[in-house]
C-alpha cells in the first residue's frame, strides 16, 4: 500500500507568491493613477456618442429632416413590431441625435446612457438578432456610463449631478 503525501507550501513559496501579488498590485494601483475614471469615462462617452450619432445622420438630410430612405428601412429591413415605420424612422432619427449629443456634453450621462441601452435592445430584439457581438460591445460601455456616472470632464459634474 502506497501512502501520497502532498506537500504543504513552504514558507518561502508562499512568500515568493506573496512578493508577486504585491509587485502585481503596485502595478496595477500605478495604472488606476494613469487611466482614472475620468479619462475612461469622457472617452467611452465619446466613442459611443459617435457611433449612435454617425447612425443617426444616416437617416436625416439637413439639420433633421427624415430621409425617404429611412422610411423605407424601416418599412423593410428596421421593421418594428406596434410602431409605424414613419414614426420608428422619426423615433430612431432624434434619439440618435439627441441622447450622443448629451453624452458629449456629459449632461444626464446616465439617463443618455440607459436610453442608448433601451434603444440596443430594441435593436438587438427585433432588428439585427445575430448581432450580439456588437450590441453587447455597445451595451458594456453604456453599463459603464450609467453605473459611474460621466465623469469630472462633464456637464453634470459642473450641475453638481453623479
């Protein structure tokens, strides 16, 4: 009969492991210095406002009159359940104006963001279904945006809001 003996860490592994976690924290306590929330949250704030307002401008010719094309896409291809294409295309039209301009500016971030969020799902749900990839990389930084609040290099910050 063989008897297995496992071994019990000695000291000084444990105190070599012990040694990597805290040059691994200072590490990582160094890069919470160098990418604070701030700068993580004007530049997802900006890369998310861009891509829902370049959709937007897609549907609108001038200042914000809805193109016969949107129309169409959203008779055809965008088509919503209980919402009429003509109003979906306006809907669609102003939120992807009105919500990124706000996240620019950082005013109501978090209220922008989970709007943004709902407009996703809807896209998600009854548009682009095999699109998840995309939405759930959209979806991510709007969660960021509506759980951390804009940042200092907002509006909301100046208004006093979080």
């Amino acid at each position: 009969m063989t008897s297995s003996t496992t071994s019990l860490p000695s000291s000084s592994d444990t105190a070599q492991r012990s040694g990597i976690v805290a040059r691994w924290n200072r590490i990582a306590d160094r890069l919470d210095r160098l990418v604070p929330h701030d700068l993580l949250a004007l530049a997802v704030r900006v890369a998310i406002a861009a891509i829902f307002f370049l959709s937007g401008r897609t549907k609108v010719t001038g200042f914000l009159t809805v193109t016969d094309g949107a129309y169409e896409l959203f008779r055809s291809e965008y088509k919503l359940p209980l919402v009429p294409p003509e109003i979906a295309a306006h809907l669609a039209a102003y939120a992807e104006h009105f919500f990124p301009l706000l996240l620019l500016l950082g005013l109501l971030t978090r209220l922008s963001a989970l709007a943004l969020v709902g407009m996703t799902l809807v896209i998600q749900l009854f548009v682009y279904p095999d699109a998840w990839p995309t939405h759930l990389s959209w979806t991510a930084l709007l969660l960021y945006l509506v759980g951390r609040g804009g940042g200092a290099l907002s509006a909301d910050r100046v208004a006093g809001l979080r």
